[in-house]
C-alpha cells in the first residue's frame, strides 16, 4: 500500500485510487492550462516531439 498520486491521502495498492489519476491531471490542466485539455495534449505533443521527457528532463 501506499499513498495515491493524486495526494488526497488515501492509501492504494496502485499509483492511484482509482479515478484519481484523472484528478491529478486535471488539476494539471487547470493550474497550468487554464482549463483547456486541448492546449494540455497540444503542449505534451509538442515535447514529445522534441524528444523530452520526464526522465530526460531530470537529468
Ligand atoms: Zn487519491
């Protein structure tokens, strides 16, 4: 068990309590996207194609 993603505080056996991880991005979307999903996927596409990733990007 540990603590889901999403942060709520609930325990899981997952990354997540199930749903949440769409929680998790939404909050996402609305912090940093100003609501829109489309200008998220526009974005994530973007540096996909770049060749970044999380990973990547940390080191
Ligand atoms: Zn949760």
């Amino acid at each position: 068990m540990r603590a889901c993603g999403y942060g709520c505080g609930q325990q899981t056996e997952r990354d997540f309590v199930p749903g949440h991880e769409n929680g998790a991005i939404q909050q996402r979307v609305r912090e940093h996207f100003d609501g829109s999903t489309s200008a998220f996927l526009a974005w994530l596409d973007e540096t996909l194609a770049m060749g970044v990733r999380a990973s990547a990007a940390a080191g």
